[in-house]
C-alpha cells in the first residue's frame, strides 16, 4: 500500500467535523439577525484550511460545512459580525447564500 493510501484524507478530516452545525466559538446571541454565507477561500487559506476554519469560527461563522475541492465554506453569522469574516486571513470573499432549495418528495404532486 503506497504511503499517501495509509494517511486520512485532509478533506476527510474537516469534512467530518462542520457538516454537521458545528459549533462556533461564540454563538450569536439570541434574537441576533443571522445570514447564510458562502466563504470563498484563497490558496494560503487551502494550505491552512483546517486553521482557517477554526479562525472562521472566532470570528462568529457558525459553519456547515467546508467543500475543500472548490475552496468554499459555507454557514451562518450574525450580521453584525458578517465585516469580520472578510478581514480572516485567507479568505477570499463573503457573499450572501442567495437561495436554498430542496428537491420535493418522490411521492408529491408536479407543480
């Protein structure tokens, strides 16, 4: 078996942590405004990521999940925090998540 089989995937790592609402280091108080965000991320912020996203983290994003192969992180933060994500290094942009959707139920009617 070669030597990079035996090591854990890096993505594997980070994946298993914040797909699940991890938890910030500081929760946005109750009754704060939240917005969902997409993080984009810059390539010193790859080679970091798994420090990124703990930055990430101090800086209010409740994180949701970290989508290493296109270098995005997504979750929620309160507004008033929303500047300091941009300000994290290796971060490349903050924008809003415009829109969720969901695929409807196999048995529902067509619309």
């Amino acid at each position: 078996m070669s030597e990079l089989a035996s090591e854990p995937s890096k993505q594997g790592e980070l994946a298993s942590e914040p797909t699940t609402q991890g938890e910030p280091a500081s929760e946005p108080s109750t009754g704060a405004e939240t917005e969902r965000v997409l993080v984009t991320v810059d390539d010193a912020g790859l080679a970091r990521l798994t420090e990124l996203v703990a930055d990430l983290r101090d800086a209010g994003l409740l994180v949701e999940e970290v989508l290493e192969p296109i270098g995005t992180i997504t979750g929620s933060v309160a507004v008033d925090s929303l500047a300091a994500l941009s300000e994290v290094s290796g971060v490349d942009g903050v924008e809003p998540q415009l829109a969720s959707f969901q695929i409807p139920e196999p048995d529902s009617d067509v619309q």
